[in-house]
C-alpha cells in the first residue's frame, strides 16, 4: 500500500482529477440505473409506506461507515483529519441547515445529487436550479450571508476540548466513556452502528427480494468508500497544501464547479469533489443515452420555477449550514462517526417531511 500511495502522491492533482471523474461517473450511473434518491425514499415513505429506497439510503451509510473505518483502521486514509470530525460540534448548522436542505429539496425536485443527475438526462429545469443552489451556498460560504453564518456558528458550536474530547465522533465519546481508548471506542461503535443500520434494511422481506434497492445501497456506499480510499493516499501534511480527506458530497462542490468554469485560466486542474460533479453529469448522461431516456425538459410554468428557486435557495444556505447534504452529510460524514453527521441526517428527513406537507397543500390549492 506505501508503494500505491508514494504512487498517487507523485502528482496527487492528476490522481485526483481521475480518481474523482471515475468515481462521479460510477456513481451518475448507479443513481440512473437503479433510481437511488434520497428525496424519493422520503416521500415514497410518507405518501406509500414504501421504506424500500429508505432502506437503500441507510445501506449505503452502513457500507459508507464500514468501508471508511476498515480504510482508517488500516492506515489508508485518516477520519480524524477530515472536516466532519471538527472538535468544535456545530449542533446549531447541523440541525437548521438540515431542516432547510430537507424543506428545500423537496421543492427543487430532488437533492443536490438527484439534480446532476437529471442535468445528464436533460432538464434544463434542474440545471437552473443548480445555479441558484450554488450561488446561494457562496452568499452563504463567505457573501452577503457570511457574517451572520460565522456568528451563528460562533456563538452556539460546542468546543469539545471541554470534555478532553479531540474529535466530534461518537465513537471517540464512547471509547471515553467506557474507558476503552478512541481506538477500540471508534471499532465497537461502528460495529454497532452498522449492524444494527444492516438489521434494520434486511428485516423487510420486501427490501431482501428488491435486488435493484441492494445494488444500489451497496453501490454508492462504496462509492464513497473509493472517495476516501482515494484521498486519503492522496494526502500528505508535508506538502506545501496538503488535501483534506474527503469523500462524496454536492452541495459547495456544485458552487465550486461553476467558479471553475469561470476561472478555469486561474486553476486548469479541478480538485477531487469538482471532478465527481462533472463525473455525475457525465455518468447519467451515458447512461440515459443508453437508455434512450435523454430528453431536453424544462419547467412546466411560472408556479414550477417559483417553487424549484424557492428550494434551491433552501438548499443552498441549509447545505452550507449543515455542512453537507443527503450525501455529504447522511453517508460520508456518516462513515465517519461524526455526531453532527447524526444531526444532519435526522434534521433532513424532518424537514423533507415537512416539505412533502406543505407542498401536498400547495398543489391543493392551486388545483
């Protein structure tokens, strides 16, 4: 492995760029062939009592947390240097930018990820709401929005040195607690963790004949492992700047994928998590290709765009708050252990609940 990562650090922006494509790529496809959504699996929950993608969301967290801590385990990639495992617990970001990205997602159609993927098959309606979903996370990141996100940030974050705690994991807290060491703490919680999430999809029998929601579980859960794999041999803290480890997410990625656009003559070479935007859009669009399924769509009148910007918006400053989305935050900060992760995903599906509810109500008035 020391061989592979000497390898990978010879020109880690090159390994990064392919590695990202690759996985994008892999992951557009997966989420067009099996028709993986995270906003779906709620809404198929609240309207059907469908809890077959649900449980593809969870399988993918679990595969997520298994693979990612097996990587940190045996020194492949280093959890505790990513962003999510900040001794600093931002429950407050987590908890609103969760309930705003779930609200938001359901009104934009889908999450960040589901938009690229629909870009790929040709909705000009979902490109749209990108762009607004981008420019709203960098108003939030460091614009107009900033100072107020800084201070809110500021003023409510928990520093968990108080509690001789170097990390947010759960895993670390436990090891604490039980006075067994982060390490064996970390091992013993995912295990738990894991098996339990596991349990919990293969108890359905409808979810254990369904091998298209398997597949897909146990596909963009190792997708997100490869991220890690990845960019964990691709760091280096000798290096004069060094990338953070780091796996799937969209939300400030998408952001970042149209300021490369723009500035491409500034940096020629997008890093790891602006590849795998441009590999989701390239992913679907083979695939939908394929399919014969690409189509140019857009929005159905005035009422659709109102309320897709409206949501993009949500997305855009919720995903920035809650320091990721329904993948970011709901899979790959999962797999970390990371407490606020845990917020995230709960404070999401609270909100696409009531996303569902209010626009049920919408629809109804407007019909």
């Amino acid at each position: 492995m020391n061989a592979v990562r000497d390898f990978i650090q010879a020109n880690p922006s090159a390994w990064l760029l392919i590695g990202g494509l690759m996985v994008g790529i892999a992951f557009g496809t997966l989420v067009m062939r099996t028709n993986f959504c995270t906003m779906g699996a709620i809404s198929d929950a609240v309207t059907f009592n469908d809890y077959r993608r649900f449980r593809a969301w969870v399988l993918a967290a679990a595969t997520a947390l298994i693979g990612a801590q097996m990587l940190d385990a045996y020194g492949i990639v280093a959890l505790s240097k990513s962003s999510y495992l900040n001794p600093r617990l931002n429950w407050f970001g987590n908890i609103a930018g969760g309930l705003m990205f779930g609200f938001g997602m359901v009104f934009a159609g889908g999450c960040a990820s589901r938009n690229l993927v629909r870009v790929g098959v040709g909705d000009l309606r979902s490109l749209m709401t990108l762009m607004v979903m981008g420019l709203f996370a960098y108003m939030t990141i460091g614009g107009i929005l900033g100072p107020a996100r800084d201070w809110i940030e500021q003023a409510t974050s928990l520093p968990l040195g108080r509690w001789s705690l170097s990390t947010q994991s759960i895993g670390e807290l436990t090891g604490s607690l039980a006075h067994l060491g982060p390490d064996r703490g970390n091992a013993l919680t995912a295990a738990a963790v894991a098996a339990a999430m596991v349990l919990y999809c293969f108890k359905d029998a409808s979810f254990r004949t369904s091998w298209n929601h398997i597949l897909s579980g146990f596909g963009i859960g190792l997708c997100v492992v490869a991220g890690w794999a990845l960019t964990g041999l691709a760091f280096d803290d000798l290096a004069e700047r060094p990338t953070t480890p780091l796996s799937l997410t969209f939300v400030r990625p998408t952001a970042d994928a149209l300021e490369w656009l723009q500035r491409f003559t500034a940096g020629m070479v997008p890093g790891f998590s602006v590849a795998t935007v441009f590999g989701t859009v390239l992913g679907s669009f083979a695939t939908a290709t394929a399919m014969g399924r690409f189509k140019l769509t857009t929005f159905t009148g005035v009422a659709d765009t109102q309320r897709a910007l409206f949501g993009a918006a949500f997305m855009g400053i919720g995903g920035v708050l809650a320091l990721g989305c329904t993948i970011g935050q709901a899979i790959t900060g999962l797999s970390t252990l990371a407490a606020g992760s845990f917020l995230t995903f709960a404070a999401i599906i609270v909100g696409a609940v009531g996303g569902l509810k209010k626009l049920e109500s919408l629809l109804t008035a407007e019909g």
